[in-house]
C-alpha cells in the first residue's frame, strides 16, 4: 500500500489513515465496517437492515428529524427497547439521551408534553423591586436616593 493508505480487511476499500483502526485481533479495519460489526454484535443489526432504516427514515432522527449527515456530522444511534431488544429506530445521539433520562417511558414523556403544553407560565418580573435590589445588590448599579442624588448600594447595605 501507498504511504497512509491501508486495505479494509473487511470490504476490501483502500481507505487513507485516518480511517483505519486496527480490530481487537490486529487486523485493519475501516471505521464504517467496524461501526457496522458494533451494531451487528450489541443489536443483531446487520449493515442492510441499517441501511434501510436510514433510507427510510430519510437519514433523519425518526423524533427531532435532524440531517444525520448534514452539516454537522450527528452521532447516530440505534433505539431498541431494554426489556425485549427490539430495534425501534434510529435517532440521534441528543434523542436517545433525552429517553433515556426519562427512563424510556412512554408515561414520562407525556408528562413532559402535558408540562410543555400548559398556559400557567409565571411572567418573570424584570423590573420589579425584588430585581433592581438584586441587579444593584450583584452589579454595583447606581441608584437615586429620595433627595434625588445617584449613589452605589453596596452589599453591606443590602444586609
């Protein structure tokens, strides 16, 4: 092989460098056929069944619908059920994090949407007292006293 070009040992490619990695018995390996042994060893995915999920999913997260291999390159990973290992789908890494601190429940989840769909939002008081104490208390502003004159509250004022 050429300087930094290496054969997969898997499929065959010449592929540069950065692209080889060497496999647990020392063979080099391209980064897709190890990426494509990863998911056929923890999931039972085979490469065309991943390939089709892709195709299908129009290479977007199946739940925030994010480019896989846009402009940014997002990890993509394999949603499968913990109880009966089914493959559910593939979504991005930020997703699947996102199921998984809801413990992957269905019943969580929609306690989240029911949260996010309510209308008793708190308005936050920007300019209320209880701010400008603060807003002078942590930034040192000044402040007109009641004859008028700009002084510094310090924080040994603020109690």
């Amino acid at each position: 092989m050429t300087k930094n070009k290496n054969k997969c040992s898997v499929c065959g490619e010449i592929k540069s460098g950065r692209s080889i990695v060497k496999s647990s018995k020392g063979a080099s390996v391209c980064k897709q056929c190890k990426s494509h042994a990863n998911r056929w060893t923890r999931y039972g995915l085979t490469p065309w069944v991943y390939e089709k999920l892709l195709t299908e999913q129009k290479n977007k997260c199946a739940i925030c619908e994010i480019k896989f291999f846009g402009k940014k390159n997002i990890k993509v990973a394999v949603d499968h059920c913990h109880d009966t290992k089914m493959i559910r789908g593939l979504i991005c890494i930020d997703c699947n994090t996102g199921l998984g601190q809801f413990g992957d429940s269905k019943e969580v989840v929609e306690n989240a949407w029911r949260y996010l769909d309510r209308d008793n939002f708190i308005k936050p008081d920007w300019q209320g007292e209880v701010y400008t104490l603060l807003r002078f208390y942590f930034r040192g502003d000044k402040i007109e006293n009641k004859e008028g004159k700009e002084e510094r509250l310090s924080t040994s004022e603020m109690g």
